[in-house]
C-alpha cells in the first residue's frame, strides 16, 4: 500500500465509540424525536402486534392511493442495467457505499416503527407522504364499509409535526404552524384535544387556554365549537416532544377511534347507499302520489259539501220566507179581528157610559127635590142655627 492509502486509513479516537454511546446513537435513531412526522398509535397491551396490523393497514391504503412503494436500490438498479458492460464491480460497490454513507447507514422506507416513549403507544414514521389524508381516507373507508380491518389498534393519529414540548416553544411552533387554517382570511370553527404523557410541564387547562387564544387572534371570526367543529387541534406531549396536527370529522369518527368506528348504532347516520337512494326516490314518489290524490278527494269533497251546502240554504231560505209571509198573513187577520173586537168594546163601553151618566144625572135630580125633615134647620130668634133635640 502506497502512504497516501495508509494515512487515509487512519482514523482518530473520536471516529470509535464505546458500546455505551454507540448504544444511545442507535437508540436514538429509533425513538420519537422532533422535527419528524407519521402517526401516532394507540393499541391494548400488544404493541408487536399492534405494529405489524398498523404495517399492513397502512400499506394496504397506501398503495391505493400513492402506488406501490418504490425503493431506491430498484431505480439505481435500473439505470446501470442500461449499460452493464461500461461498469466493473467496484465501481458499482463504490456507489453502493457512497449512497450508504449519505444516508448516514439508513434506508428512507415510507413506514418506519419506532418507539414513542410511552407504554401503549406506537409511533409509524413516514415518509413522502401526507399523514392527514392518509388516515382520513382509512378511516373514511372503515366508517362506510363497517368493516373492521384491526383487533389491537384503538386509535390513529396523524402527526403533522413535532417541536419540544415545552410551553413557549409549543406556542412559538403553533404560530407558523396553524396559519393555513385559522389565519386571515381563512377561518372555521375549532376544538383544541390535548393529551400529555410521561410529562409534567404542560398542564392541560392552561395549554387549551393559550391555543384558543392564539387561534383567536390570528382571526377573530374563528369561534370554539365542541360538538360539530369544522377543525381539530390535536396536541399529544409524550415525554420531552409534542405532536400536532390539524383533522376533519373528528366527532363523526369518534375521536379517530378504529374500533368505534365501525359500529353501526341505532341513532348514527350511516352513508345512504345505491339501494337505499331508489328507494327513497320511489317512496317520495308514492308519497307525492298519495297526497296528489288525498288533495284532489278533498277538493271533490270540499266543492261537494258546497254545493249541499249551498242547496240547503236555498231550501232553508225559502222555507224561512214562506213562514214569514204565512205569520204575516196571521198577524194581519188577527190584527184586523182584533181591530174589530177593541172597536166594538170601545162603543159598548161608550154606550154604557151615556146610561151611566143620565142614570146619574136623574138621580141628582130626585135628590135636589126631596128634602127630608130631619134636614129642616132651625132658627132662632138671631138667625142661629139650632140643632132639634
């Protein structure tokens, strides 16, 4: 070997670690860190099964909606078959080991398991890939179809981005990270879902309070809802790192819940399907028909009843007119008898009255003739009056 070749292969102490620290790198490069993104899991008491159902469920979902995964030895692969010959062997093994060194000995895969720092809970890295919408549409899925596709996993949680999880330093990401959704002009209504675990720093009243009111001042049309809001602010603390990301619908799919998801309960709205739409148009149909009908039997029976209505009254009018003309009738003849009757009792009692008057007038008469003797007065010698004993 030449002295350039043995310098290079010289190497100073710091390039060697101890199986301590070469022990805390590995497990470093396994663990929740910040600046990530991928989904948080939570599963009951399994996380190796938990981590295979969570591989196969997002592969499955995955390749529908990017294609299938494509590694980067295949497209490497690819473009040297073009010219095979042009190549010898350690040129090829001098790439392989360039491309292993600048991706510092890891392989980019689009999911990666690693471990979140609590118990119960498993952290999926992705990558390339939008979190958000990938859990949206299996979620989606499973809500239609009610078919449950997972025994261990409870929820599922995209991961947006990741900061430390301290107060100051969660409020200063939050500021740049919620502009797309709740900064001028845009606005919806919201709910803050905080959740911390392995960690003390953080208390949840006080967080929620702090968000709102940074949410509020970025537009002040945005309002709080807790039973419909349009959008959720999910915040999950594991440890020293803090989690976030920003979900639709998260009350119609119970929290992202998998196994709640797809329980079909009396009073939930499910999805109408194919079926169900015809025959809603038929019974709407039937029903328009049927009232067309009761409307039109009412009119028949309303004009109907007016025109008896109608009849009758006619009949009940001239009914009401003969009787007046007969009782007029009546009360002329008996005025006219009674007419008749007072006139005679008027001269009779005429008549009764001149006799009664000359029987009086005679009667005075007689009495002014006759005196009698008792009646005689007699007078004295002065002219006075004397009573006879």
């Amino acid at each position: 070997m030449s002295a350039e070749q043995n310098e290079s292969r010289k190497r100073g102490k710091k390039y060697y670690l101890t199986p301590q620290q070469h022990a805390k790198r590995l497990r470093a490069s396994k663990e929740l860190a910040v600046g990530m993104q991928g989904i948080l899991i939570t599963c009951n008491m399994n996380q190796d099964k938990c981590t295979a159902e969570a591989f196969d469920l997002l592969g499955e979902y995955a390749d529908k909606i990017y294609g299938p995964e494509k590694f980067e030895e295949d497209l490497q692969g690819g473009n040297g078959e073009e010219n095979p010959q042009e190549e010898d062997v350690e040129d090829a093994l001098k790439k392989e080991v360039a491309h292993l060194r600048a991706a510092d000995g890891v392989l980019e895969r689009r999911f990666q398991a690693l471990e979140s720092g609590a118990n119960n809970v498993v952290f999926i890295r992705t990558h390339n890939l939008e979190t958000d919408r990938l859990v949206h549409h299996i979620l989606s899925d499973l809500h239609s179809t009610k078919k449950n596709k997972t025994r261990v996993i409870l929820r599922m949680l995209p991961v947006s981005g990741t900061c430390y999880a301290f107060p100051d330093e969660i409020m200063k990401y939050l500021n740049t990270f919620l502009e797309p959704w709740f900064k001028m002009p845009n606005y919806a209504t919201y709910q803050v879902a905080f959740k911390a675990r392995n960690n003390s720093y953080n208390k949840r009243d006080d967080m929620i309070k702090a968000v709102a009111g940074l949410v509020g001042k970025m537009n002040p049309r945005n309002r709080v809802n807790l039973t419909h809001p349009d959008l959720t602010i999910i915040l999950e603390v594991i440890r020293t790192v803090c989690c976030v990301s920003v979900v639709r619908e998260y009350k119609r799919y119970k929290k992202y819940n998998l196994q709640e998801v797809v329980k079909t309960e009396g009073g939930e709205d499910e999805p109408p399907s194919k079926a169900d739409d015809d025959e809603k148009e038929a019974g709407k149909k039937r029903e328009g028909g049927e009232k067309e009908a009761a409307v039109n039997q009412e009119g028949d029976e309303e004009e109907a009843a007016k025109k008896k209505e109608g009849g009758e009254m006619e009949v009940t009018t001239e009914q009401e007119s003969g009787e007046k003309e007969k009782e007029a009738t009546t009360e002329g003849g008996e005025k006219e008898v009674v007419d008749d009757v007072e006139g005679c009792t008027t001269t009779r009692e005429a008549e009764s009255t001149e006799e009664e008057g000359a029987s009086a007038s005679d009667t005075a008469a007689a009495s002014s003739d006759e005196k009698p003797p008792e009646e005689e007065a007699v007078k004295d010698e002065n002219g006075i009056k004397v009573e006879g004993e």
